[in-house]
C-alpha cells in the first residue's frame, strides 16, 4: 500500500483530471475551434450562459484584470493577475506543467454583442506549421535545433533532398560534439511525425509509406498490400500493370485494384497544400497598435462568445438541495469550471501577447529585418509559466499588427551567431537577402555566393548552402534566372 501523502495526490490529481484537461484543450484551440467549443457548451448546459462582458460577475470579488499593456521605453513591468485564495477556489490546484493557475477577476472592456466578421486574412507557410507543432514536444534544446534545421532544409513539396549529415555547419551551429548519424534520424521520424503524414520525405517510397502508416479507415490487409506495392514495385504501379503485380505478389484481382486505389488516393507531394499564396482565414485572438508612443495589446473578445454561469438556474438547483452526485450537480461543476476554464484561456494568451510585443519590439518598429532570436523558455520565465503553457497558446494563435497578421509562433526563430559574438534570428536573415535582392543590380544579379559575402561582411556567418536555402524560402529564383538582358 502507497505512503498516505501520495494517495491524497493521486486522488486529488483524479479529481482535478476533467478541469485540467478542458484547461489544456481550450488552451491550445485556435480563436475558431474555441468558439465552436464554447457555443456547443452554451447550447447543451443549462447552467451556462452567454453574456455580454458588461453583466458578468466576477469570479471573485476585490481584484480586477488589466486586458492591455503598453510597452515602450518608460513602460513599466507587467502586474500579474492574483491567484483566488484557497477559501475562493472550487478546490486546491496542483502544480500541473499545463495549468499556470492565475485566475482572472472580471470580465472587461465594452461593445455590444459578438462579430464574426471580424475575421482576417494570413499566410501559414509549411514550416511555420511545421515549427508550431515542433513546439508541442518537450526536448532538448539540441535535439529541438536539429529539428528546427531538417523543417528549414524542406523543399516546397515537403521532401528533404539533402543529406541529414549536411544540413548544418556543426561549429557554426553550436553543436559540441557533432550529432551523428543516429542523432539525425532521430529529428528527422520526429519531424515525420508532425502535421501532415509524408512530409519529410527522401523519396516517394517513403512519402507515399509514411502516409500509409497513418490511414486508419481501410482493412489492415488492404493497406498492407499497398505498403508492398509502395515500397517493391512503385515501377508497375505507375504503368497500371495490375496483371503483373497480382502474379508478384499472389493476390486476387480485387485486393490489387484496392491497394493502388487507397496509393492512388494519397498526395506525392504534401507539401503542395501549404501555400503562401493560399489565404487562411483566422479570428485575431489580440491587436497591437501603437498608443502615445508605445505598443499595446488589446483582446479580441468581441467576436468570440462569453459564457458565465446563470444565475437564476444555480440558485434554483441549491434551494432545490439535490443530491450532489446527481445528473444536474455535475452540469454545475462543468459550468463552473468552464467560465473559469475559458477565463484562464483568454488571461493566458493575453500575456503571452504582452510578453512577446515586450521582447520584439524593434520588429513592430523596423519590420523583419529586426526580428530578434526568441525561445519558448524566455517567455516562460518572464510569465512564470510552465514552457508547455507557452507553446499552447502560441500555436494558431494571431495578432493583429500594423505590419500584417502574425501567428504567435512566427515571433520566435532560432538564434544565429554573428562574428561580434551578438546573435540574429534566421527570419532577420531571410529579410537581409531579401533587401539584398531587391536593391542588386538586374543584369547583375548576387549569386549565392555573393550573398554569402555580403552577409559576412555585416558579420553574419553562414555556409553558402544555408544562404541558398533561406533565398528558396523566400521564392527567389536563383541568380541566372533573375539576371536581365
């Protein structure tokens, strides 16, 4: 039998599973799926109500919730929200990875009703994606970088065409020792594992393989056979030589056509839905603007829904004095935790925003070019959040900004040495080349080459290969095919 103290964990951790787990869920929605989860709890949970944010009541009396912070150069440091104290809470909270346990007091700010129309247009790159679903794992910071280094070296169709052992300069990257060979193929069935199945390939036979692995709705023989297919006889599929592959493999005619069917049904080049030309349509979880001289962050709560317990039926089901294990006691509870739950969910994201406007403001001032390395654990410091915390509510979630709409992910690129010893973000890198380009001479193009040297002469040191992959990041056609006549 286990010691007493670690029973009443055990037991109190069971008790707070559900609360915890919507927190986590909420947490990680996008501003679209939150909305459709919170209108689906109003609709079905008679304790649940959706009001506006003038009549809510607060959770608890005495304190109130800052919803903006300016930044600039006479700003103050941020006030954290206070925690409810242990008499206020439903019951104690753990110290969970997930769950940062401040509580907001009050709904606030003003407007009448919700507009879904305030939807706005923004770009979701391959690697953004990629980088965003990245963050969602705990690893080390070595084997998240060589992560990091395999989603860079992608090409547009989502197929990694060079050698692992070749994607990074070790000295130059800061690996001490080297990562070998293992290492490699570590990061890389990890990042095979993010997003869409297929990406990360070496070849169609993998691509093609690794999105077999993931199809879950046919019969196991089914998608055996077309793993053999894929992997032994690709050749004979593309020339429809189903008579052939019936005698190879001894199978009947049937099980052939339904096996090229279900390859025939996936994507050889996934990574073709990601498109920066495609638009994504997304509801800005904040806005920045500038204010008297400083950044600020607003929410976006008018166009989500806002829900808080009703009154009126809470009342009547505690006069009524039923019995606590009923039906109607654990929609209360569910109540209940979801007002604090989506609380919780808007006070995160909203100090998430504030931290990152903080640390990158110089990009809100100059643009890309003065995008500054940013990690996860910097945020999570300054919050005093757990970096899980973090990564949730930066995935799918968008700012409103005057440069454009930005993921929150997109604020936070991996570091770079320079020659001074200082340090410059890749996406910096990517906008310097792009400046670059743009002001060459056109019937003298800069070859990678020479883009290399000038970034070295502003102290940045990169490989020639690594300068010629973030220019095919940015969709710039290689020197001969710019120059003109």
């Amino acid at each position: 039998m286990g010691h007493p103290s670690q029973e009443l964990r055990l037991r109190q951790q069971m008790t707070l599973a559900p609360r915890l787990q919507q927190s986590v869920k909420l947490l990680q929605m996008s501003a679209l799926e939150f909305t459709t989860a919170v209108e689906h709890a109003l609709a079905t949970n008679p304790f649940l109500e959706d009001g506006d944010e003038q009549d809510t009541e607060p959770l608890h009396d005495g304190d109130s919730l800052k919803t903006s912070a300016s930044f600039g150069e006479e700003s103050a440091p941020m006030a954290d929200p206070s925690p409810p104290s242990a008499a206020e809470a439903d019951e104690p909270l753990p110290d969970a990875p997930a769950y940062s346990g401040d509580y907001p007091t009050q709904l606030t700010g003003g407007g009448d009703g919700k507009d879904m129309g305030q939807w706005v247009c923004a770009s979701v790159s391959m690697r953004e994606r990629l980088s965003a679903d990245l963050g969602n794992y705990h690893l080390e910071p070595r084997d998240r970088l060589l992560a990091e280094f395999i989603i860079d070296a992608l090409d547009d169709d989502g197929y990694l065409r060079v050698p692992l052992t070749s994607l990074c300069d070790p000295e130059h990257a800061g690996f001490s020792p080297p990562p070998d060979e293992s290492e490699w193929t570590a990061a890389l069935r990890l990042v095979q594992q993010l997003d869409a199945p297929g990406l990360a390939a070496r070849d169609l036979t993998e691509c093609l393989s690794l999105q077999l692995a993931a199809v879950q709705a046919v019969a196991p023989e089914v998608r055996d056979l077309a793993l053999r297919i894929v992997r032994e006889h690709l050749d004979r599929l593309g020339k429809n030589d189903n008579v052939g592959l019936r005698r190879l493999l001894g199978c009947t005619d049937d099980e052939v056509r339904d096996a090229c069917a279900l390859i025939r049904s996936l994507d050889p080049k996934p990574g073709s839905r990601y498109s920066s030309e495609a638009p994504v349509y997304v509801v800005p979880d904040v806005f920045v603007d500038k204010w008297h001289s400083r950044w600020r962050v607003l929410p976006n709560r008018h166009a989500m829904p806002q829900a808080r317990l009703h009154r009126t039926y809470a009342d009547l089901f505690r006069r009524a004095r039923l019995d606590d294990r009923s039906p109607m006691a654990q929609e209360l509870q569910e109540a209940r935790w979801l007002v604090r739950n989506v609380e919780q969910r808007y006070t995160t994201i909203q100090r998430v925003a504030e931290a990152i406007v903080k640390r990158q403001q110089t990009f809100f001032e100059y643009g890309e070019v003065a995008l500054r390395p940013l990690m996860l654990r910097e945020v999570a410091d300054d919050l005093d959040m757990h970096e899980s915390t973090v990564s949730r509510a930066t995935v799918g979630k968008y700012m409103v900004t005057p440069r454009g709409v930005f993921e929150f992910r997109h604020f936070f690129s991996r570091e770079l040495a320079t020659e001074s010893g200082g340090s410059c973000s890749a996406a910096a890198v990517r906008a310097l080349i792009k400046e670059m380009v743009d002001a060459e001479d056109p019937t003298m193009p800069l070859s990678d080459v020479a883009l290399t040297q000038q970034l070295a002469a502003s102290g940045i040191l990169l490989a020639r290969r690594t300068v010629s992959k973030y220019r095919g990041q940015l969709r710039v056609p290689p020197a001969e095919l710019r120059r003109q006549h």
